[in-house]
C-alpha cells in the first residue's frame, strides 16, 4: 500500500525545470501570477481586505496575496485539479520566502501543481460537484509541498506536512459569485504557511494523510491499491502544468468555450444583438458546475454566469473587459432567452456549442474544444506580458524578464508589493 512518503520522497527527487519546454511554461505561470496579483491588489475588495487584516506576518501576508490573485477569476487554472493553483501556491512562497533561487521556486511551483492536480485526478469530480472548492482544498495541498520542497524537508516532513494540508482544507462552492471565495485562496495560502510552522516544533502529526481511512481519497475515490500504484507510476511522465490554462477572461473558465463558440458565429455572421431572438448553450453534464447563477444579481455572480456572460458578449461587450463584473450588473438576458442543455461527453474531448435562432428564423452554431487560453490554444509569452503592462511599465517589465534570466528572486520578488 502505498505511503504519503512515497509520494513526499518522489517530490523531493524532482528537478522538472531541466526540462526547457516545462520551464518555460512555470516561467510564464509565475509572469502571470504577478500580474493577476497586482490587478486584484487595485480593486476595492482588496483595499478592504487590506484595512482588515493588518498583521505583517507571513501567513497574513499569504492571505493577503492570495485574496488578490483570485479576485478577478484571471488567475491560472488546471483542469485535473479542477482550479487555480498558481494564486495558493505562489502566494505562499512569495510571502515566506527569501533564501533561495528563482529556479527552485518554479521547481516547487511545478511540484506542488503536479501533486495537487495528481490528487485531483482520483477525487474530481467528486470533491467539486459535492460543494467543495477545489482550487482551495487541493491548492492548498500543492502549496504545502512546495514549501516543504522549497525548506528541502526530507520525506517524513513533508509527509507531516501534507498531512496538515489536508486537515485544514477548506472552502464552499456556494461562496461562489462572492469575495468570499477569493477569500478562501487566501486562507489556503495561509494554511499552507501554518503547516510548514507546525512541523518546526515538536508536536506530532500523521504520517500517512493522504492514504488513511476518512482522508481525502478515501472519502471521494476509494483506497484501490492497485489502481493507486498504476495512479502512483504515471507521475511525471507527462507534467501536468502542461495541460495549464493562462485566462484571458475575468470570469469563470467553464464559460470560456461557449464565449468563443459566440465570438466565431458573430465573427463569420458579422451579427448584432437585434439579428437574435434565442439561444442554446451546451455542456457536457456537470461540467457547468461553478456556472450557478442563471439570474445574477451582482457583477461578480455574474462571472459564474453563463446567461449573463453570453449576453455581454453578444450585446458587443468584449470577453477582455473587466468592467461587466463589477458590482452591479449591466444589464440580463430576458428570461428564457438563453437556454443550457446537457450532452453526454468524454472527459478528454470537452466542448461547448452555440446556436443562434435568429429574426428570420435561420439558426447558427458553432461548436468549441479548445478555446483561448486552453493547453491546445494556449496563450503565448507576449500575450501574458501584456497582463502585465495593465500594471507595470515595459522597463519593468523588462527588468522582470532580466531578473528571470539571472536567477535573481530578491529582485523580482520586489514586484509583489503586500
């Protein structure tokens, strides 16, 4: 049967960043998460949270950094973890971490993620459609390895602390379409740090928590030892930040696929609002799962809103425009204008379709695998740099790039501003 150390031992041993294609994705991840957290850090939500939340500590300043990488839904996502990794773990490191390199940072980045998203393979879509939020559950799990990657703990530590991950998981899908569920970034980030300050005292803690009756695999998967061990070998031998979505969207990923299915038909049609009388939008069963507000009633549910989504977009609001998403909201579809249903999809071939019933009675579709963003449509360096110039100047921006290139984290860290 398989042990926590097993997996802590495995973790320990890996350097993915020799690897040029798997550095150079962990370098954009941690390019975007500076920018995602200097967006979310000009909002009013976060200069609330700010007034708050006073300590300088390490933990609040992972609160803190974690609420305001999340806040705008901008942040990288993982669809095996079923979240957004890059707001827990990167908030952790940067808020406890001085003494080391960037190249060890993107490691324990890459590490954690691979963990977190190796733990959702077995426990989604169980955890998510059971009302948990998984980007902090699991999130959380990946931030605690990282850290402990980062500390060069030896197996038994990080198992101890994997074990405290898991302990103080937390966070609710139905905060969702509030600031409470940027929120529980910021506890995960914290708890993360928690752990690793519990394991430098002498109080004991289990050794074994991911693989224990009641824990987390067992209470959404089940404790299979051959299938664990089969689950245990596929490790690393594909990545997974290499199946990493970069969001280009203020809002949830699960819409991203019918906005570009919408974006096609406008785009090849040249159609405006007053052409259509009605619209379909498709899901692969349950996968429309954060979607819950068919009739939001702020901005920010709004961004949990397929409706509300499709109906900015095609009332010619672009997908690039944060404003929509503010706290109130613009404007609603008439009911029953957009419709949802549901088709039978295998997890490897997702997509959404669009179709368009139009004045005249013609209807249009278009369908989407693969939108903008996605790891088979990803988003390209340039692309992510210019999240950056939201907030930053190109010499800054430049000088970020020459500190990546020097290995320097002093000096890129202090972009992130707490």
């Amino acid at each position: 049967m398989l042990k926590t150390t097993d997996i802590a031992s495995w973790a320990l041993s890996q350097r993915p960043t020799g690897n040029k294609k798997i550095y150079n994705l962990a370098k954009m991840a941690l390019l975007d998460y500076i920018a995602v957290v200097s967006l979310g850090q000009k909002e009013p939500a976060y200069h609330s949270l700010k007034q708050a939340f006073t300590s300088t500590d390490s933990g609040t300043k992972a609160l803190k950094l974690g609420f305001a990488a999340h806040l705008l839904d901008l942040d990288d996502m993982q669809d095996d973890l079923r979240g957004h990794p890059g707001a827990v773990i990167f908030s952790s490191i940067f808020a406890l971490n001085d003494s080391v390199t960037i190249d060890e940072v993107l490691d324990a980045y890459v590490i954690g993620l691979e963990i977190a998203a190796r733990i959702g393979d077995l426990v989604n879509p169980n955890l998510y459609e059971t009302g948990h939020h998984a980007s902090s559950h699991l999130g959380q799990i990946g931030a605690a390895v990282a850290l402990s990657y980062l500390r060069h703990d030896n197996e038994v530590m990080m198992a101890k602390v994997i074990g405290l991950a898991i302990t103080a998981a937390q966070g609710a899908l139905f905060q969702f379409g509030s600031d409470v569920k940027s929120f529980h970034i910021g506890l995960s980030a914290r708890a993360a740090i928690d752990a690793i300050m519990f394991t430098k005292t002498d109080l004991t803690g289990q050794l074994n928590g991911l693989f224990v009756e009641k824990s987390i695999i067992d209470q959404y998967h089940a404790l299979d030892t051959i299938e664990l061990e089969n689950w245990f070998q596929a490790f690393g031998k594909s990545w997974k930040i290499e199946k990493l979505w970069f969001k280009q969207y203020p809002f949830c990923s699960a819409a991203y696929r019918a906005v570009d299915a919408l974006l096609t038909i406008k785009r090849n049609h040249h159609l405006t609002r007053d052409d259509v009388v009605g619209m379909t939008v498709s899901f692969g069963i349950g996968r429309d799962a954060a979607l819950r507000y068919k009739r939001p009633k702020t901005g920010i549910e709004g961004r949990f809103s397929i409706e509300y989504i499709l109906w900015q977009t095609l009332n010619d609001m672009s997908p690039l425009s944060r404003s929509p998403y503010q706290l109130e909201v613009l404007s609603q579809p008439p009911r029953d204008f957009i419709t949802r249903v549901y088709e039978t999809q295998k997890a490897t071939n997702l997509s959404s379709e669009v179709s368009l019933t139009l004045t005249n009675g013609q209807q249009l579709s278009a369908r989407i695998f693969d939108p903008v963003g996605s790891p088979k449509n990803p988003l390209v360096l340039t692309q992510v740099l210019e999240k950056l110039v939201l907030s930053f100047s190109k010499t800054q921006v430049q000088h970020m790039l020459d500190d990546l290139q020097q290995n320097n984290w002093h000096d890129l860290k202090q972009f992130v501003v707490i």
